[in-house]
C-alpha cells in the first residue's frame, strides 16, 4: 500500500506541475479573450460509481464563469480554430485498496489555439497549447467525500482563473 501511494504521489507531481507559471502570472493568455466553453475529461469509472460525476463538475465551472459575467459557449462552438479557447478539466483518482479512501489530483486547464512563430513559414503552423493552468498536487479523501472535495477543490481552480480573467479583462460599468 506505501508503494501504492509514493507512485500515485509521483505521478500527481508529474501530470499536475504547473508548466506555465510564467503564462499564469503575466495574465497574457487573458487579453482579449470573448468568451470559453468548459470540456470535463471522463472520470474513472469507479469513482462515477462512488458519486463523482462529470456533469455536475462542468455545470459547477460553468455557473461561475457566468457569475463572474464571462461568455461561456458549447464545446462544439470552441473547435472552431479562430475562436476556441475552453477550459480543460481534469480529474484522476485511484482508490485505495482498502475500499476506504482515494486519492486524487484536479487541474484546470486554459486551452487556446497558437501560432508557431517561425520566420517566413510556407503555412502558419496552428496548435492547442495550455496557456494557463492550476494545479495542486494530489489530495487524500475517504469514498463518501469524494464528490464534494473535488468539486470544491476544482471550484478554487476555476475561480482563480476567472480572479485571472478580470484582472486583465475588467468590467467597465
């Protein structure tokens, strides 16, 4: 069980560290931006059966960003490359073997298309990169608070990007 939980701490440093520190502090990613959609990544199975559930994470990070008076779009509307910024939201976890507890690691995501900037390019090359990001490690909760600590736990994430968002994109009254 000690094995268990050093290499799920081990992989939580290594899918959650936060790459673009600098992106997040220089609030680059933010200027100008309209309007997001909010995509949740499939959740462990198990951890469905045990009351995590994806929906109600999307709907919770949707009425914030609303709240905060920030346009939120379909999913399908973000795949347009011109206009196709979403948060990205994901959520391991792995369950104990004793049935009792999990543990877990929540990211949100800024995801934005981007331009290679190479000289003279015969095709300006276009890619998805994160372009903000929090995250925080892992977390340990029993099964019956599973659902709750993650929310909550993503909820922080998504109110520190819209923290984020207004201070570059203040609303003008």
């Amino acid at each position: 069980m000690k094995k268990n939980v050093v290499s799920v701490l081990a992989l939580g440093f290594f899918l959650f560290h936060p790459v673009f520190i600098a992106a997040a502090e220089n609030r680059i990613p933010f200027h100008g931006l309209k309007a997001v959609a909010v995509f949740v990544e499939d959740i462990d199975q198990e951890a469905v059966k045990d009351g995590l559930n994806k929906e109600e994470i999307k709907t919770d990070a949707e009425l914030r960003l609303r709240e905060a008076g920030i346009k939120v779009v379909p999913v399908e509307k973000s795949l347009d490359l011109l206009n196709s910024p979403y948060l990205y939201i994901i959520v391991n976890t792995v369950k104990f073997s004793s049935g009792l507890e999990y543990v877990y690691g929540a990211s949100v995501q800024l995801k934005q298309v981007v331009m290679l900037g190479r000289k003279k390019p015969a095709k300006p090359a276009l890619l998805w990169a994160t372009t903000w990001e929090k995250s925080d490690g892992v977390e340990i909760t029993f099964v019956e608070d599973l659902a709750g600590n993650v929310r909550t736990h993503i909820n922080e994430k998504v109110d520190a990007f819209v923290g984020d968002y207004l201070a570059e994109n203040p609303k003008v009254k």
